[in-house]
C-alpha cells in the first residue's frame, strides 16, 4: 500500500527538480492569454505528472517554489496569492498518487480519469476560489478582475494539466516495464 504522505529523500529530490523545471516551464513556456496576466502555462502539465509520481508532497512543493521562484525572478517579488494557489493545486494533483500503480508499469483509462478528477477540482479550487479571494485580501484587486483572471487561470490550467500531464504519464508509463513481465531465462 503507497503512503499518502511520504517525505523521503526521493520526495526531496523531486520536490527540488520539479521546482526547477516547474520554474522554467512557468517563465518561458507558456502562450499568453487575452486576460491580463493569464497565460497557458504548461507548467502545470508537469506538475501533475510529478505529482502523479511522487505524491502530493512533491507536487505542492515543487509549484510553490517553483512559482515564487519565477516570480522572484521575473517580477522582482512573488505574488503570494497565486503562488499559493499553485501549491494547493499541485498537492492535490498528488492525492491521485495512491490510485495508480506507475511503478509497476500500469497506467489505464480509468487511472487516467482519476487523476484528471483530481486535477479538475484542484484547479478549481485553486483558480476559482483561493486566488481570487487572497488577491482581494492581500492586494485589495477589484474582485471582477481577479475572478475573470481565475476563470481562466482555471480553463487553461484544467487544459494544460489534463493534455500535457496525460501524456506525459503514459509516455512515462510506456517505458516501464509491466509487473511480472520478465521472465528469468532458463
């Protein structure tokens, strides 16, 4: 049985290069979108591949870091309220972990729409919820701006995570071998 809520070092080391490579992807590979300060961010894809993997541990750990990195570096300062928003999602992009078995080699149809119901609600909450009422909170942000913004944070990210991070698993998946599958020669 996969613990939920392991933190060891392969967690660690997860957490630290999918921060990276979360940060990347969030500076440098993404579309801009017609609502201000909203772009697809294929950054999200990946997180839900990592998550996927490694758990929710990793998975919010790595967007959060890996967004206020990027905005650190970018913008000078992290806007807190997506950041955080970022982390949420990417731990509950992680909750799916304990319903696949990726290290045996098995990744099917019906795992596949798990871990994309996760996804789904965890932008949901994240986009439609948490980042709009922190940016009111935080920044005083007129509430039809950040909620406009989160609708379509929410769209994408559901787009990003579900595309890129699907295939990503089942690319993954596809090269490892199945449980059981070698045989000792005789």
């Amino acid at each position: 049985m996969k613990k939920l809520f392991k933190f060891s070092t392969a967690t660690v080391v997860a957490s630290g290069i999918g921060a990276a490579i979360f940060m990347l992807l969030f500076m440098f590979v993404k579309i801009p979108s017609p609502v201000p300060q909203t772009s697809f961010q294929t950054a999200y894809g990946f997180a839900l591949f990592l998550a996927t993997l490694y758990g929710p541990i990793a998975g919010g750990l790595s967007a959060f870091i890996g967004h206020a990195l990027s905005d650190a570096i970018q913008y000078g300062s992290p806007w807190w309220s997506w950041v955080i928003a970022s982390g949420i999602a990417g731990f509950i992009f992680g909750l799916g972990y304990k319903f696949t078995k990726l290290e045996e080699g098995e990744f099917t149809f019906k795992d596949a729409l798990k871990v994309n119901l996760f996804q789904i609600i965890a932008n949901a909450i994240s986009w439609l919820v948490i980042a709009p009422v922190l940016d009111i909170v935080i920044y005083a942000e007129p509430a039809d701006k950040v909620f406009i913004q989160g609708v379509t944070a929410a769209i994408m990210n559901i787009i990003s995570a579900g595309v890129i991070g699907t295939l990503l698993i089942f690319a993954y998946v596809a090269t490892k071998p199945k449980k059981g599958s070698l045989k000792k020669a005789q």
